[in-house]
C-alpha cells in the first residue's frame, strides 16, 4: 500500500512508520557520501533488511573506506506523473561494510533484484537512524505529462 493513494491526500510530511513501509516498496536508491573530501551520489540496489538497510555498493577506489563506519544518507523516491503526487524518503545514519561471510552470505540472498551491475561490489548496512519523508501532489503546470 503506498501513503499516496486515493486513500491518503493529507499530502506533507510523513511519519517515520510511514516511510520505513515505503522503504519496502522500492528496491533502487541513492546513496550520498563523501569520497575525498567531495560529494557524490550513487545509484545503489538496497533492501530492508532487520532493523536497517543492505546496500550494494560499486567497490570503486574509495568508496570502501568512505562507506565504513561514515555517516551517510540515503534516498529513495517514487512519482506518478499522470496522478500527479509522489514521496520521498531520506535515511540518515552510520554505515558499515559488511565483511564477515555470514553477513555477506545472508547480504547477497537477500539482494536478489540487482538494478545497478557493479562489479566488484561490497554490501554497506546503513542504521535508520533518522528516518523522513515528504509526500506531495504536483501543482499545476503548463506541460502536459509526456
């Protein structure tokens, strides 16, 4: 079920419940961190996994030692154009890479939908640490939806 249907137009902010059940929904979201002293974001395949969430995270140079015991956050989405309203979730919280192969084992069952193919990868869990989110509906616009 998703907070923004015809059940639910009390559009703004959303309660942490709220968006750890849309965190469920999806399985492709962005992951910011700092690499060398510079911002980037990720496109990253996750999942809800116990009290937090699995990443699978491109091993590119840095990314390990920016991924370890780091704040990071973390962001997933979803619009209905034609519908005009959508969410958005953001995650805040420390990260770990998962090094232990019972974690790594349990990491890759638990991924099996991969949308970004980044070989090699590692697998981060981040905490939900701070947990919130926003739905909205659009406003009018000029442009009709492609």
């Amino acid at each position: 079920m998703s907070v923004v249907d015809d059940a639910r137009r009390d559009l703004g902010p959303l309660g942490e419940d709220e968006c750890r059940a849309l965190l469920e929904t999806v399985s492709l979201g962005r992951l910011a961190l700092s690499v060398r002293a510079l911002p980037v974001v990720l496109p990253v395949d996750f999942v809800v996994h116990g009290a937090g969430l699995i990443l699978r995270v491109g091993a590119a140079d840095g990314f390990e030692a920016a991924c370890d015991g780091t704040v990071v956050a973390f962001q997933v989405d979803r619009v209905d154009g034609p519908g005009g309203v959508g969410w958005s979730v953001l995650v805040q919280g420390r990260a770990r890479v998962l090094r232990a192969g019972d974690e790594l084992v349990s990491a890759d069952r638990a991924l099996s939908l991969v949308w970004v193919d980044s070989a090699p990868h590692l697998y981060v869990r981040l905490g939900l640490d701070l947990v919130t989110g926003q739905a909205w509906v659009a406003v009018h616009s000029a442009r009709a939806w492609p």
